[in-house]
C-alpha cells in the first residue's frame, strides 16, 4: 500500500515500517474509524486540519471515525496513512518518539520463521514445559516476537499491543521478566488478535489464572526454565 516512491519521503525510515504496520491494522480492523481517530488523537492533529490536508470534507472523516460510514476503502486508507505520517514529522516527530521508541524497547527481537513451524516443534526447539493447550501443539506456526514484558506491557498498550504481531497472528509471542504470567496472559485475552503460543520465560512456576486464561482462549501456554533469552532468541531466529 506504501510506494517505494513514499518510502523514501520518510526523513525517519522508521517511519516507512510504522505506515505499513498501521495501513495493515487499518485494513484488518472490524473498527477502522475508531483505530483512526485513536492515532489521529496520538498525533494530536485535529479532525479539520486532517481532513483539509486529506482533500475531503471534515464530516466525512468524522463520519468513518465515530462509524456512521461503512469501512474505508484501500485508497482512503493510504490517503489517511501517509497524510498523517507527513503531518505528525512536520509538527515534531511526535509518534516517532512517543511510539516507535518506546516499540524498540518493548520488543528484544521479532521474525518470521523460514517455513511454517509447528507448536511442538517450538516446544521441542526451546525445551518447555507446556501448561495449556496440549491438544493444539499441531497448530502452524509463521512468526514470532519475543518480548520485555515489562515495557511491552507498559509501553505498548491499547492499539500499540496489535504491532507486536507483525505480518501475522500466527505466531508465538514469548514474554520475559515474568513473575506469575498473570500480565502477559491478561494482556492477550483483552486483545482483539491473539497469538497461537505464549511461552513465559522467568518465573519457576505460573500462577493458575494466566494457565485457565489461555485455557479460555485456547492458546498454547509454555514455561521456560532451562534456557536463556539470548539462547531462546538465537534458536527461534534459525527456525
């Protein structure tokens, strides 16, 4: 959706990544408008001076904000994107810091597998104990995002949590620093997109609502205890 032409527009390339990551969230969400309005007001660019830059009436975008239009098409969602990026550099970078750094702390390393893995075989891979979801170690596997989380959880909250899946939902997310594995399991059942794995790295034992809670949303949950981050990272990344 983003041209290799509006790439290169982008003083920040980082901002290149965050237009495309939010073009898919847009496109993907069953509330576009709200989701729009969400990082607009993350922007701090106000309705009218948005739409007046976008070439369209102010009650337009009000309307597919607040949800009295059907979804946007593809082509009103790149006008948005890229109008909104080009704004928010003009006025100080304000998602770029406030966002984008704050999404490099929270997450320590993010990939997508070679070819599709199977649960088990990341169970096997990282030597886990699996607390839930036995009868879903088939499930297929395309990616994985492995995170602080601390910062993910703090950081990363509201309609940023969504970037830690990247290309797709399909992947284990594995969160380290843990202390009962209620956070990151809490975390997951309030998100509209789940992941298929969680593993839980730190703590000797999970507390019993994070394993009933991905029992709910039927997602493997796995503990780590016999590997460290570094290693877990080094073995995902050559899946």
């Amino acid at each position: 959706m983003i041209t290799d032409e509006e790439r290169e527009g982008f003083r920040d390339p980082r901002y290149a990544d965050l237009a495309i990551k939010l073009s898919g969230e847009l496109v993907l969400s069953k509330e576009p408008g709200r989701l729009m309005r969400y990082w607009r007001e993350k922007a701090r660019i106000s309705q009218a001076r948005l739409a007046r830059e976008m070439g369209v009436s102010p009650s337009v975008l009000s309307d597919y904000e607040g949800g009295r239009r059907k979804s946007p098409g593809a082509l009103f969602i790149k006008r948005f994107v890229s109008t909104l990026m080009r704004l928010d550099q003009e006025s100080g970078l304000l998602i770029s810091s406030k966002i984008v750094h704050s999404d490099v702390d929270a997450i320590l390393d993010m990939g997508e597998f070679g070819k599709p893995r199977r649960s088990g075989e990341i169970v096997e891979a990282l030597s886990l104990k699996i607390l839930a979801g036995q009868d879903n170690v088939d499930r297929l596997l395309y990616g994985y995002t492995v995170l602080d989380s601390i910062r993910a959880i703090y950081a990363l909250s509201g309609y940023e949590f969504y970037r830690i899946f990247g290309s797709t939902t399909e992947r284990v997310l594995v969160f380290t620093k843990v202390g009962l594995g209620r956070s990151p399991m809490v975390a997951v059942r309030v998100s509209q997109l789940k992941p298929r794995m969680v593993v839980i790295h730190g703590p000797e034992h999970i507390d019993e609502l994070a394993v009933e809670l991905a029992k709910r949303e039927r997602v493997v949950l796995a503990l780590a205890k016999d590997i460290s981050v570094q290693e877990m990272m080094a073995k995902l990344k050559s899946l």
